[in-house]
C-alpha cells in the first residue's frame, strides 16, 4: 500500500510541475522576436527534433513521415521561436495519437502528413495523423487550459491552449481541428501575411 501511495504522489508531483511549467510559458509571453522565416524549413527542423524526441523516448518508434510542402511558399514573417513551439505540439501529439493506436494491432502503418501551402492572404499548416482521433464532445474543449485527452500523468492539457494563444492571439491567425475517432486528426494552422498590422504590432 506505502508503495502504491508512494507512487501516485510521485506521478501526481509530475503532474504539477508540468503544469507549472506550462503556465510559466503561458505567463512569459512572446519573445517579440519577429523575423521573415521560411516555414517550410521551420516544419523540417520541428518534425526532426519531435522525431528523435520521441524515438529517444522510445526507441522502437517509427512512422512514415510524409512531407508535402509549397517549394513556392514565400517566406513570412512570424516570431519563429513560438510558432516551432506549435509546430513540435501538433507533431508531438500525432506521435502519440498514432503510437497509442499502434498498440492495437500489428497491420496499423503509423502516418503523419504535414502539408503546407499558400492561400493568397497568408500561409496554411495541415498536421494530420492516422491514429486514434479525437471525440466530438472532446474537439470542441481542446484548447481549453488543462483540458487533456491523455491520462493522468501524461499530459497537463496546456499544450493546445498554448498553441491557441501563439496562432490567434500573437499571429493574429487561426487553429482548428477535424477528426474521426480510430481514423484522423487534421489541425489546420492559418497565418496571416501582414502578421503586425493583424495584432496592431507594427514596429
């Protein structure tokens, strides 16, 4: 029973710091560092750093890893440092969604698409992972602060929201999401060209 106890305290102590840390970045703002920035090569080193994040997790991790982005895509300017930080939840969530749904059969081919591609006002972003999606009831809570999908212990539910902050409220943009339950999860990621005239930042 001490260690059972014991345990819990330690998964609930997790739990906490993480939540701590989330709010401290909630709470620290943006860098103000805003700078032209080809996207498409911001997507490449976030898909490779949440790739050997998770393959350092756990080593028998795999995925295919499709890549379909606009070589014509301009570059934007964007504070570079916050959106990575978007970019790496959004994979880093399809990596988990795909690998809990590869725990339930071994013919399951774990995918992840990021596509981008120019819409005449700005840029669009489209993760999408084939793993085991998220429920109507629980898409439309998702970018809420400490709302989760994961178990207890496995995430603080400030990732999204986060995100939901940097895209909308910094990058004057938009985040939304579709999904089917044992199929997909799509997020859709819209930013604006004149980013600083959208947010009133013009320097």
């Amino acid at each position: 029973m001490l260690t059972g106890n014991l345990e819990r305290i330690g998964e609930h102590g997790r739990r906490a710091d993480g939540i701590v840390r989330g709010m401290l970045q909630h709470s620290r703002g943006s860098s103000g560092d805003w700078r032209v920035t080809d996207v498409n090569a911001l997507i490449e080193e976030s898909a490779n750093l949440a790739y050997h994040g998770a393959r350092a997790q756990d080593q028998d991790f795999k995925i295919a890893l499709e890549l379909d982005l606009d070589r014509n895509l301009a570059p934007i300017e964007v504070v570079s440092q916050d959106l990575n930080r978007v970019l790496l939840n959004l994979i880093s969530n399809g990596f988990y969604a795909v690998s809990k749904r590869g725990r339930e059969g071994s013919t399951f081919r774990p995918t992840l698409k990021i596509a981008t591609r120019d819409f005449g006002g700005g840029v669009e972003i489209r993760v999408r992972d084939n793993g085991v999606g998220i429920a109507l009831e629980d898409r439309e809570r998702l970018f809420q602060p400490f709302f989760t999908t994961k178990p207890t212990g496995e995430g603080t539910g400030l990732g999204l929201s986060i995100s939901y902050e940097i895209v909308t409220q910094q990058h004057g943009g938009s985040i939304t999401v579709d999904s089917q339950v044992d199929d997909f999860t799509e997020f859709t990621v819209r930013l604006p060209r004149r980013l600083r005239a959208a947010t009133g930042k013009a320097g």
